[in-house]
C-alpha cells in the first residue's frame, strides 16, 4: 500500500516523530512527504486528490480527540484533520487508512473516519514516550505502520499486533539487564501505550 506520509516537526517531540518517518520511508512505497512547514491542510488535500493510489496517510505528530495538528505559517497549532474542520475532514479520506502517530485522536477522530470508510489506527489518550528510549518506542510505531503498509492487513489486526508489540517491549523492559535509567518508566509507558491502541 503506497503512503502519503505527514510530519509537521515543529517542536521538540513532533521532530523525534518525524526522524521515526524519516527511517521507515526507507521501507514502504510511500508517495509524498509532507514534512515541516509542508504539513499544511492545503498540501494534505492536493495530495490526496493527485495521488489516488496512496492509500495510507501515516501522521506523525500532535493530536487532540476531535483531531490531528499542524503548525501554520505564524506559528500557531491548528487542526489539519478534524472531525467537523477546519481542516481536512473525514469524508475527504473516505476509502483512506490513517495510522495516526498521535495523543488522543483514538477519542473522537477515529470513530469519525471509520464513519466515514476510512480505516483508522491510533491511540484514544496520550501517546507516551520516556526521554532515552526514543528508538525502541520509535521501532514499535514503524513496525505497525510496515505491517500495514506491505501486508494488506486490516486495521484491526494491525491495531492487535500494535496492541501486543507495546506489550512485549514492556516485558522486554521490565525484564532487560543493565543500568539505564528510568527503565520501568520506560516499560510503565510501553504498557500505557498498548492499553491505549485503538482501530476502526
């Protein structure tokens, strides 16, 4: 499945999201790349009417309940996808998938769009990910979206594999050997994050 991927990157966690995007376009056919300042509601529309065959939106971001975040030209947050707009709305990404790399937007934004036929893979409140642990929090995100984007999976398997992933890297945590700190702080957000996974 060909991704449209979407990383504003304008503060400090979106750019650590956005560097995640940046490793695993290196494994799925993804056909644009709206990065930045490129992450504008007027871009995400003309991509979507210009590339048909790219059937996955991959956000990589902000989120609140009713919606997913960009930046605008003066600096300001404002909604990019929303349930009502402004923005883009749901019906606009009808026949759609969207994995949502976001706080909340599992709440609201979710059911909306899977109203609207598009499937949706995402987290329903916040989304967490402990300082040091960047690349194994980032590892468990780009597997799912790869599951995804190469195995033709619905989203429901892809949120249960999603689901147990973050499952496993709590163990993994809980468990690990070493004297890195925070680690069941690291393994305690592993375990949030999987309760939260929601698919539509």
């Amino acid at each position: 499945m060909k991704v449209i991927f979407v990383r504003p990157a304008y503060d400090e966690v979106s750019q650590k999201m956005s560097a995640w995007a940046e490793e695993v376009k290196l494994t799925v056919d993804h056909e644009d790349d709206l990065e930045g300042p490129l992450a504008s509601v007027e871009n995400l529309r003309r991509s979507l009417q210009t590339r048909p065959s790219a059937l996955l939106v991959a956000f990589y971001g902000h989120g609140k309940p009713d919606s997913l975040i960009t930046m605008d030209a003066g600096g300001t947050e404002c909604p990019l996808i929303h349930i009502t707009g402004p923005g883009v709305v749901p019906q606009e990404l009808g026949s759609r998938n969207l994995y949502a790399v976001a706080c909340s937007s599992g709440a609201e934004l979710g059911p909306a769009l899977a109203a609207a036929a598009c499937s949706f893979v995402g987290y329903e409140n916040k989304f967490a990910f402990p300082p040091d642990f960047e690349r194994e929090f980032g590892d468990v995100v780009n597997r799912g979206l790869i599951s995804w984007a190469t195995e033709e999976k619905t989203s429901t398997v892809v949120g249960e594999q999603l689901t147990e992933n973050w499952r496993t890297l709590s163990d993994e945590l809980s468990f690990g050997e070493g004297h890195r700190k925070n680690l069941w702080v690291a393994a305690f957000a592993a375990l949030w994050n999987s309760d939260k996974v929601r698919a539509y």
